[in-house]
C-alpha cells in the first residue's frame, strides 16, 4: 500500500487535483439524480454531469499517470497536461452549473449573458482539450515510456482518444441543425446543433448513457474513441499476468504484436460505429453493411491473431528435460 501511494504521489498534480474535483462531482451529481427530478429532454439534469465527471475521471488518471513517464520534454508535457487539467475543470464546470440551471451546455443559442459567455468558454475548451490530447500523442511518437508492449498500447490508444475527440468539433454545433426544444421549467431554447443523426433531440434512449435506439448518436465512436487507452493497457495488464503461466507469450515482441492486433480490433469498432452513427443508424439496430464491415473487421483481427499465436508457438525454445547425474560408485 505505501509503495502504491508514492507512485501516486509521482503522478501529475494539477491532473490529479482535476481527477480529485472530478470524483467529487460524480458524488454530487449521483445525489442530485436520486433527489431532483428535473428533467430535460426526457433526461436528469444531473446525468450530463454525472458521465462527464466519470469519463474524466478515468481519463485524467490515466493522463496523469503517463506524463511523468516521459523521458523527453518533460516541462512541456507538465504544462501541456496542467492546460488539459484547467481546460477540463472549466468546461466540466460549465456542464454542471448548466445542469444545476436546469438548462443545455451544449449548443445552447439562448441569449443570457452567462450563456453566450459560457458557450464562448466551452467552445474554446473543446480546442484546449483535442490540442493537449494531440501533443501528447506527438511526443509519444518519438519516444518510448516503458517496454515494446506497454508503449505501443499506449501510442495507439492516445492516438484513438484524440481522434475521439475530434468528433467533438461536429458535436458543438458543426452539423449546423437547429432544434427548439424546453428547458427543465418549460422555457424554449434553440439548439444549434446536435450529437443525433437523423434523429431529434429527446427520442428513446438507452439506459444510463441515453444513446439513441432509434438513429446515429456520435457519443457513441466518441466515448469508445476516449477510452481506447484504458482498453489497451488493461491488454497489456492481461498479456503480462499470463505470461507467468505461458511460456510462448514471454517474448516481449509477441506481446506487443497482440497488444497491436487488440488495436487493430478495437480501432475497427471505432470506425464501425462511426460509420454507422453517420448513416443514421442507431448502435442497437444494425443492417447488413454494418454487419459486414464489423464482420470484416472482426476476421482480419482474428486471422492476425492466429497468425501471431502461431509464430509465436513454433519459436518458443523446446524446454529440456533435466539431465540426472548418476550415483556415485556405479
């Protein structure tokens, strides 16, 4: 445990404080879904918050755990987290205090001082946080922060985060649609704007994340673009456990060349779901096209699989039977 709490002393502060703040308004915002019922189009006001504090939670830390890891630049990837740290706290803090207005964050036109000023500061936010995001996954392309495995999981896994996160750009209003719809207290506001395809704001959800079943939703390849790193180290996590047990998985290159076929699946899920939100398709109801690029994703990541485990197999050493020494005097 105490060995645990120095490595997490190690870890970068200003993240860390934003992780703290962030956890506390997942407590917050988890109170205000039980005892206030306001709602906004057909959703807690408090449930925006509530993912959001969660997301950047799981992503702080890991942001913050990687940075002093590097090995070069090390100021200039202290600052660049420090901004996605105070970038962060601004926009998420944007998001609840909307949320506790019972009103939207996101593409809000309404003409209150505190709305225009604030979506000024979100838009603003969202080019803070892809332009952090995008310099660090440059400056780990030039350097390593741990073994072949580890590094690679997470190359890949920042790089998809930022492209996750490019979505955002559509998601603040790119699309350019208009909705009018109610605030909490039946006010109208003007979207401008929309994560739905083909859809209008407030349709059937899912449970918890309130995706749309019954059209595209971008939050989905943006939420599975966000965490690709956190799957691919809990990979790299995996593959080293079992290694003490499987001799063939021991090498570090074949655990990388695994760590890059997880990739290769997971970034075909990413643009599965992409593609699938454009086409104004809802995630829980795909047709045929979706089905075969998933399909065919699916099968090149298994077919490199096979091909991997089967190299890796028939170069692991044969282990030699000890050789018994004879007794003395025969």
């Amino acid at each position: 445990m105490r060995t645990v709490l120095e490595e997490v002393k190690s870890w970068h502060r200003p993240l860390m404080l934003m992780v703290l703040a962030m956890a506390g308004l997942v407590l917050a915002s988890g109170v205000g879904l039980l005892v206030d019922h306001r709602e906004i189009i057909n959703e807690s006001v408090w449930l925006k918050p509530f993912k959001f504090g969660i997301s950047f939670v799981i992503y702080g830390a890991t942001l913050a755990w990687l940075l002093p890891k590097l090995r070069k630049a090390r100021r200039l990837g202290w600052w660049t987290g420090t901004v996605f740290a105070l970038t962060g706290l601004v926009d998420v803090g944007f998001i609840a205090i909307q949320g506790a207005r019972g009103t939207f964050s996101h593409f809000n036109t309404n003409p209150d001082t505190f709305n225009q000023v604030g979506q000024q500061v979100f838009m603003s936010g969202v080019l803070g946080l892809f332009g952090a995001s995008l310099v660090v996954a440059i400056m780990l392309l030039f350097q390593r922060v741990g073994d072949a495995p580890l590094n690679r999981a997470i190359r890949i896994g920042i790089g998809l985060a930022t492209a996750g996160m490019a979505l955002a750009f559509y998601l603040v209003g790119a699309n350019g649609e208009q909705h009018h719809v109610s605030d909490a207290y039946g006010h109208p506001v003007t979207l401008a704007g929309s994560h739905g395809i083909g859809v209008e704001p407030g349709g059937p959800g899912m449970p918890l994340t309130n995706w749309s079943t019954v059209g595209g939703d971008l939050r989905i390849p943006h939420f599975v673009g966000l965490h690709a790193v956190q799957v691919l180290l809990f990979t790299v996590l995996a593959l080293s456990l079992l290694a003490g047990r499987i001799a063939w998985l021991r090498p570090e290159r074949v655990r990388a060349r695994l760590v890059g076929v997880a990739a290769l699946g997971y970034t075909g899920l990413m643009v599965t779901v992409t593609v699938q939100a454009f086409r104004g398709q809802s995630l829980i109801h795909p047709d045929g096209q979706t089905w075969t690029l998933f399909g065919g994703f699916t099968a090149l990541t298994l077919a490199a699989f096979a091909l991997v485990v089967a190299t890796a197999r028939r170069q692991a050493p044969v282990p030699t039977e000890p050789k018994h020494r004879q007794p003395v005097g025969v």
